[in-house]
C-alpha cells in the first residue's frame, strides 16, 4: 500500500458497488486507510466480509450511492448501464457534486454515456479500470489508468492512491478503457507465449522451472514470469482473474481497434486462444490456463 500519510480518509464516505474477487480487498483496503466504507453487493456473504474488515453494509444500491465519493467495480458493461444507469441505480440517487469513479472493465462507449448522463445531473464520473490481479488489489499495488476530467482526477486521486501504486490520468472519458482494452491484451499474449514456452521445454526434456527462471532473469522478464511461472509449471489455476472475464476483455479491444481503424493481428489470434480456453470448458479458471490449451493443441494434454 501507499504510505500512511496519503492513506488518511479522514471519515469520508465512500460507497462502493461490486464486491468481488477485486472490490472486495479494495473496499477493505480503503476503510483500513480510514474511509468510511458503504458497501453493496449481490452476495450477502461479500458483504459481510467487508463489514468483518472494518466497513459498513448498504441495504441496496440506492443507499451506497448517496455518498460523496461512489466506486463500482462490476463485470462487464450490461452490469454497469445497469446499476449506474438504471431505476434505482446510482446517477437516480446521487447526491450533488458527488465524485462517481467506475472501476469495472467495459466498453469505452459505456464509459463516455456514463459519463455525458452523470454530467447533466451535476456528477463527475471518471472510468478508473485497473491491472494487477487479485494479488495486486489485496496489497494494493494495482495500476490504475483513468480517464476523465483533471479536475475530477485530482480529486479522487487521493482514494486511487490507497488501491494503487501507479495511478495515472491518460485522457478524456473512455481512454482509460481504451488504455485497459491495450493491457489486457499484452496480458493474454505474454500468457500465450509463456504457455508455449513451458511446452517446448518440456516436450524437449528440459526443466521448465529452471528454464523460465533463466527466462525470468532476463530480457523476456515479465510480471507474468515473476509472479505465475511456478503455479503454471505446476499446473495450479485457481483465478486469479478468470478466462471468462479475459474473453469479455479480448472482445472490447478487437472492438476498440475496429473503431480506431486499425488491425491488430496478434490480438485475434489470441483472442481466439481465450475463446478456445471458454471452449474447453476453462472459463473459470485463471487466465493462465491458456497453457493447457495450447498443450491440447500439441497433443500433450495433461491431467
């Protein structure tokens, strides 16, 4: 985490929307930091984690959205225009001048419409997607990329700051989508040809472990190859971040090249690995398990 000094919420209310596998360590992290945490998800046993960690239940969504400061971190875009956009939501219950900072990872058109719709009822609303995994969040190291006013960022810069390490404002509203849409997809590639590394070494008869830490310690160096080689080799794929959500992912950056009117081949091709993983029955399971795919492509299937 930041240093202290910057971690101080002196109080201020924060509601956040969407305790999953990512919210839930990040509502935690920042009633740890002194915010006080209002927190609404569809699984009341999330919930009762975050009020184990300090924070505080919201009956429904229109109570978590009455708060100065208003994070969601949901699925995918639907789920967004949903509880951001919909009878009920938040834009319905907002108060005014409050600082909206959707955390998801969506369409960059959704973004802008949340955006022009929060503005018209005096709220400010950035898109604020993240990179880091699970791992990242509970430490709360998490790159954050965010688009929306300056103004805007600089005020919510000093919550961003509790959930991340590298926080930056790269654009109007809908960039940092765009900005996340490119990190997915140097994800889900890097991940490919970590898979495919671990394959040939193997097939060759060469330790695999010792192979990527030589790999690891140089120039094809990766957060990927610090932080998964060892679970990869070892075949372990719990999420993480699951291949489900990586597959939604691939889909907004082959749909963001389309819009900017550029081809990004690579991109299709594994896109369509991750489509594959879905396949193959691994929608579930970590990203990481693209391994198994391409080991089914060689013909080298493992238990």
């Amino acid at each position: 985490m930041s240093d202290a000094s910057e971690r101080s919420g002196s109080g201020t209310t924060i509601g956040f929307v969407g305790l999953g596998i990512m919210g839930s360590p990040m509502a935690a992290n920042l009633a740890a930091a002194g915010y006080r945490v209002l927190g609404y998800d569809v699984s009341a046993e999330r919930v009762e984690q975050l009020v184990t960690a300090g924070g505080m239940a919201a009956p429904n969504i229109a109570a978590a959205a009455k708060a100065q400061i208003v994070i969601t971190m949901l699925p995918d875009s639907p789920q967004v225009e949903e509880v951001v956009l919909g009878p009920g939501g938040v834009l319905e219950n907002a108060v005014d001048g409050a600082l909206l900072i959707d955390m998801s990872t969506i369409r960059p058109e959704t973004s802008r419409a949340v955006a022009e719709r929060a503005a018209v009822q005096g709220v400010r609303a950035l898109d604020a997607p993240v990179s880091g995994g699970e791992k990242g969040a509970i430490d709360g190291v998490l790159s954050i990329m965010v688009g929306g006013d300056e103004a805007a960022f600089a005020a919510a810069l000093p919550v961003l700051k509790v959930l991340g390490t590298t926080v930056v404002h790269v654009g109007a509203s809908g960039a940092g989508q765009t900005v996340k849409a490119a990190n997915q997809l140097v994800v889900a590639g890097t991940y490919a040809l970590v898979a495919e590394a671990i394959v040939l070494l193997e097939a060759s008869g060469v330790d695999a472990s010792a192979g990527l830490d030589v790999l690891a310690g140089g120039l094809a160096g990766s957060r990927i190859l610090e932080l998964k080689r060892q679970s990869m080799v070892e075949r372990r794929f719990a999420p993480g971040f699951r291949i489900d959500l990586h597959h939604k992912d691939m889909g907004i950056a082959l749909a963001a090249a389309r819009e900017a009117d550029v081809a990004l081949p690579v991109t299709g091709l594994v896109a369509q690995l991750v489509a594959a993983a879905r396949g193959q029955g691994y929608g579930g399971q970590d990203h990481s398990v693209l391994l198994k795919v391409l080991e089914n492509v060689s013909g080298r299937a493992t238990t």
